[in-house]
C-alpha cells in the first residue's frame, strides 16, 4: 500500500531570510496542497543584546547558523515531512560571500536532515521558475502570481492575497521536485513490488 499524500518540506535557503513551504503532493491526482508556509530569518538573532556575548565569542555567522539548526529542526519535528527538497546554491561573481553564506545554510540543513533520516534534494532556480512559470528566467512577481493563480496549486487555508517572494521560491521548489524527481522516485518504487 503506497501513501496517498506525500509532505514535501521545501526550502529557499538564505541567511536573511529563508523561505520555506509544506506541501502535501496527492499522488492520486497529482495536485499540490500548500498546508503551511513561512520564513525563517537566522540573522536576527546576531541583533539582540542579550546575544552580544556570546555573538563575539563565536561569531554572528556561527551564531546565525545555530538559529538556523534550531529553527529546522523545529520544522522537521512538526511537520514530519517524507522528503526535503531545497534551492540550489549557486555562485554569483559579484557578490562571492553570498555563495559561501549559502554553502553553510546548506551543510548545516544537511546535516540536520541527516539525524533524521531525510536526504535534502537540490533544485535549480531556473528548474524551478521554469516548471511553475514556463520560462527559466521568471521574474518574483511571475512566480508569486503563477502559484497563486495555478489550478494544481491549492493552500489548505485561504491563500494570501501576496506571496513573500522567498516563500513563493520555496513553493516553486517544492512543485519542481514534485513533478519531477518525486515522480522518478514514485515510478521507481513502483517498479519494485
């Protein structure tokens, strides 16, 4: 017996702000529900007095990290999702420390979903705009609009009248996994019983 809805946790990963969706994937009919979304902002914490200490102790990066961990592993706790899929992390010349900020947001949500079982598969950005936009080079208003506007995209409360643009990534991520790594993963299941 194969379950009937898959919880996909969906992620665009930032130091800032992380966006992040739960998706539950009818498998039946190959429908979305976004059951709960949100940010996460691992940074904040660097700002508050009473971390000030130990911010210059360890550094606000280090600090920021820990935030991060705290904040998904609450999430996996939760919302118990079957698969984590989030953005892929990619380098842009003009500003290289974002790469480096993204490459630890990752390892650190990899390791993370490590304990708990749970692989964390990448998505590119253009994959992603792609599948929910039709075109690689979607702009956030195309994203934002295209998910809330898709028939085979559903919010299990009342959908927002705008979509923060990191959590509309997220979604995009999760609808790009879904139609088409989940499927190789569905198919291949399939085939071994």
């Amino acid at each position: 017996m194969y379950k009937q809805i898959i919880k996909v946790l969906c992620f665009d990963p930032g130091m800032g702000k992380t966006g992040w969706s739960l998706i539950n994937y009818i498998v039946d009919n190959g429908n979305c529900v976004i059951e709960k979304h949100g940010l996460l902002k691992p940074n904040r914490i660097t700002g508050h007095v009473a971390m000030r200490e130990e911010c210059e102790r360890y550094g606000k990066d280090v600090m920021a990290l820990c935030e991060l961990e705290l904040n998904v592993k609450e999430l996996l706790e939760t919302l118990t999702p079957d698969y984590v899929v989030s953005e892929d992390i990619f380098y842009f010349p003009g500003r290289p420390m974002a790469y480096v900020a993204l490459s630890q947001w990752f390892t650190t949500v990899k390791l993370l979903c490590k304990r708990f079982y749970l692989p964390v598969f990448k998505v590119p950005t253009k994959i992603a705009k792609k599948e929910i936009f039709g075109s690689g080079c979607a702009g956030k208003n195309d994203v934002q609009d295209a998910i809330l506007t898709n028939t085979r995209i559903s919010f299990k409360t009342k959908p927002p009248k705008e979509l923060d643009e990191h959590v509309a990534d997220s979604i995009a991520v999760g609808i790009a996994f879904c139609n088409s790594i989940l499927q190789s993963i569905l198919l291949e299941n399939e085939s071994q019983r």
